[in-house]
C-alpha cells in the first residue's frame, strides 16, 4: 500500500504536490520611487502596498507571504498584478484547479512545518514545494469557493458598513461636544467655541474622583484572589467600548480588605500605560490605582460624561508624565475642564451616540457570526466532509 493509499483521501478527490503541479515563483522588489498613485496594484506580504505601470501576472493569481510577522498569509489577486519579493505566486499548472479554491485551502490549510527561522520568519520556494494538497474535482471546487466568496462578501460589506458607522460617530462627537443640539449663539471659551448656554467646569466639580486600591505587596499573592469580587485590570477597560461587562479576575474577602469596591454606575479611566480608555462599571468592581473611579454628581449624565472623556484621550496623553511608562496622577485629571449643557441636553446627546454604538454593535455580531460560519464553512467543504454535488 502506498503512502497515498493510506491517506484519508475523499472520493473522487486527488493529491497535487505544489512543487510539481504548480509554477512556485518569487515576486521581484520594487523601489518606492518605481511605485506610483494608481495603476496595478502591487502585493507584499500584508496585501496592496501600492501601484505600478507594469504587472506580473494578468490571471488570479495565489500569494503567499514569505516573510517577516504575516509570514504564511494568503491573498488572491482579481487584477493585473505585480507581486514585490516578499510574497511568492502559485500558480496551477493544470486547469484541473481553481485559482479560487486554492485560495481557500491554503488559507484554511496554513504551513506548519514549512515556516523557517524565528527571528525573521520565511517561507522559502522550495520547501514550499514539498506541500501537498488534496483537491475535489474541478466543479466542486468551483461550487466550494462561490459558496465561501458570497460569506467573505458579506463580511466585507459588513466591515465597511461599521467603518462607515465608527466614521459618522466621530463626526457626531465633533460636532455634539461644540455645537450642542440646536444652539445659534456661541462663545469663546478656553477649551474652543463653544454654545453660549453652555457652562465648563473641572472635573472635580462635578464628580468624585477616586484611585483604585490594591495595598498589599506583592500583588500577585494568591490568597487574595479567586473569590466572587471583580477585580478589573486595564485591558478590561480598554476592550470595553464603553461598557466594561466582563472581568478576567476575581478577589476573595482577603483580597477585598486590602482594595476598594465601587459601584456599578461608576466611569473608569485608565491612567497608566493606556492613558485615556474610559468605560462604565456594569457590575460592582474593584480595581488597582493603575485606574481611577469617576462618580458622577446630579450635574451631569454618566453617559454623557463618559462619551465626553473619551474626546479627551489625546489630550490626557499629552500631559501624562513622559517616564518608562506613561501614567497621569489625580492632580492633573481633577482640574479637566468638562463641558456642562442642561441636563436634558446631555441625555439626547447620550442618546443619539448611544444609538450609533448600538448599530455598531449590532453588525460586529453579525461579523463574528459571519466569521464563524465560514470558519465551520471551510473546515467541512474543504475537507470533503460535506459535499457540494
């Protein structure tokens, strides 16, 4: 029996070698100066890096990035192409393969085992070439890539749909925080124009301003942690979108005397490292002084405020203290001027944004569902689990 023979190999499919089936070819490098505006795209190894005149290929063509951090991605070109050094081409040799279905199964398929060096991974041509594929017949393979172009389609137009969206958004938090909602008189003000009804006061004013706490040295002993209590970290922030619904770690009652538990409701700001991430607490939580605590007074909208602070990153980040790691105190964060419109103002405002996050929020699920499906997708029609014909 050969070693073919005691491959699980689907009926009706067959095994192709890349080195013998396929045309392996190395793209060629060109100079920045050899790249213009528009024209054919060029590929390197993260996709389209710029335009040339000239092109290499005018077929759909494989690339497989061959060096560096995206080393083993795979892209197809649509087009006329030039492919630069640090992508290498398939190309089928047979007309007994879709250019499209290669695609795919070398993107599900990947290259263990054919990646060299750590330092500054590569893939070289030939040991690329030792690779084996197996394929179904050619209609099949045809059926199996339409049906996962029509997923990759609507992933596509879903990513676009909320880099639109995040688009509008910022548009809507420039103008919300400077025009206001229906205002016709505006004033100057240290912070910018700003609506004359409008009042500025520091932050300290209009909530209270607490540092996390966790006392005791080291922080790591264990015997403060693994109970019921929330003890959220930065990353829990900085992932929250403005929610912080989820925590990666948990206090006991040991752990909870030497920290401090604040209310659900309550703003969280990173200050250290992350400058500037904001989130509202969704659950009671404690949290170390490497995050502030922000509680609102009846001044202002808790939402509204926690939009507000995120305009402010850049500026946070600007007056943070430049040492090995970036951090900003309590003295530097209690005097930052805050925008203050009637209250009821500060609810729509909240309200129209909320609404935009909404939208958003609603199509990254449908983009994670999406992903998943193609995923299951491609793990049965690729592997001849599940036929097509």
């Amino acid at each position: 029996m050969t070693a073919t023979e005691q491959k699980l190999i689907p009926n009706g499919w067959h095994e192709f070698k890349l080195g013998e089936d396929f045309i392996l070819s190395q793209g060629k490098y060109l100079t920045k100066e050899e790249m213009i505006d528009s024209g054919h795209p060029v590929y390197g190894a993260n996709g389209i890096i710029g335009y040339s005149n000239n092109f290499m290929y005018d077929v759909p063509t494989v690339l497989v990035s061959c060096r560096g951090a995206n080393c083993g991605f795979v892209h197809i070109t649509k087009s006329k192409s030039w492919v630069s050094n640090n992508s290498i081409a398939v190309l089928p040799k047979t007309n007994q393969v879709d250019p499209f279905f290669l695609f795919y199964k070398l993107y599900h398929d990947g290259f263990n085992g054919f990646i060299t060096g750590s330092a500054q991974p590569q893939i070289v041509v030939n040991v690329l070439a030792r690779k084996e594929i197996i394929v179904p017949p050619i209609n099949e393979q045809k059926k199996i890539a339409e049906i996962l172009s029509v997923v990759d389609e609507d992933i596509q137009k879903t990513n676009e749909i909320i880099y639109q969206t995040e688009k509008l958004k910022k548009g809507l938090m420039q103008d919300l925080f400077t025009k206001g909602i229906g205002h016709k008189k505006f004033k100057k003000t240290e912070i910018g124009t700003i609506p004359e009804e409008w009042k500025i006061s520091k932050l300290s004013e209009i909530a209270q301003v607490e540092r996390g706490k966790f006392s005791h040295r080291p922080r790591n002993a264990p015997e403060f942690y693994g109970g019921d209590i929330p003890f959220i970290q930065t990353g829990d922030v900085v992932n929250s979108n403005g929610k912080i619904s989820s925590y990666t770690q948990t206090l006991n009652e040991k752990g909870l005397s030497v920290s401090k538990l604040f209310k659900k409701g309550t703003i969280v700001i990173t200050i250290a490292a992350n400058i500037g991430d904001t989130g509202i607490l969704q659950f009671d939580s404690c949290f170390p002084d490497s995050l502030i605590g922000i509680t609102p007074s009846e001044k202002i909208d808790s939402i509204f405020l926690e939009y507000y602070l995120r305009t402010q990153k850049e500026y946070l980040n600007s007056i943070s203290t430049q040492s090995a790691q970036k951090n900003i105190n309590l003295e530097k964060l209690n005097p930052l001027p805050i925008i203050l419109p009637a209250k009821d103002e500060q609810k729509k405002i909240a309200g129209i944004l909320l609404s935009v996050d909404e939208k958003i929020l609603i199509n990254t699920r449908y983009r994670e569902t999406l992903t998943k499906l193609k995923k299951g997708l491609m793990s049965d029609l690729l592997s001849g689990k599940v036929r097509t014909i």
